[in-house]
C-alpha cells in the first residue's frame, strides 16, 4: 500500500496529473512532458503507506530552466518495467506503465 504525490513549492496542492504531467505510482517519479516557466520552482514527494497510515516527506528538489537554451537530446526508446507475470481478479482493473522518451 504505498502511493506517492508531489508537492510544488511547498504549498499543500499537490501537482495535478494532467496531459503534461504523470506520477508512476510503480516508482514514484514525476514526469513533465515540455517543461514551461510556469513549472519552475521546487517538487517534493510525498509517499503515503496507507496500511501503517502513515507519511513522508522528502526533500525539496528545484526545477529550473537552463538560460543557454541547450536542451538534452535523448535517443528515442520506450521503457518499460513490466512484471514477469501480471495477475488479476475477473472484473478487475490493471494499470501497466509504459513511457515513450525521446526527442
């Protein structure tokens, strides 16, 4: 029973996944798919373990905007961290995390 959720600039909103943003609940890494000012300032994440009722908080860590306009080029892949093997109860939901990377 863990799960994860970000907090941006300490306030107590956490970030909202959007059509720019996914938190893999499988690792809980923040994604940001084209990173805009607005998204400048510091994450931090916060993992829940739901059976203990109990949170942590982690350390802030900043996004900030390189000024030389230098971006990282990333060779196209697909990562994926599937289980060998998946099993589920008849009727039920999976979620299987997929990301495509790549510029």
């Amino acid at each position: 029973g863990l799960s994860y959720m970000w907090i941006f600039n300490n306030n107590t909103l956490y970030v909202q996944e959007d059509s720019r943003r996914f938190v893999s609940q499988e690792t809980g890494n923040l994604y940001i798919a084209k990173v805009e000012p607005s998204d400048v300032g510091n994450y931090t994440c916060v993992v829940t373990n739901s059976k203990a009722e109990q949170s942590v908080q982690g350390p802030p860590t900043p996004l900030t905007l390189r000024s030389d306009g230098v971006m990282g080029e990333y060779e196209p892949k697909i990562e994926v961290r599937f289980p060998e093997t998946t099993y589920a109860a008849k009727g039920s939901s999976v979620k299987l995390e997929c990301f495509a990377l790549g510029k």
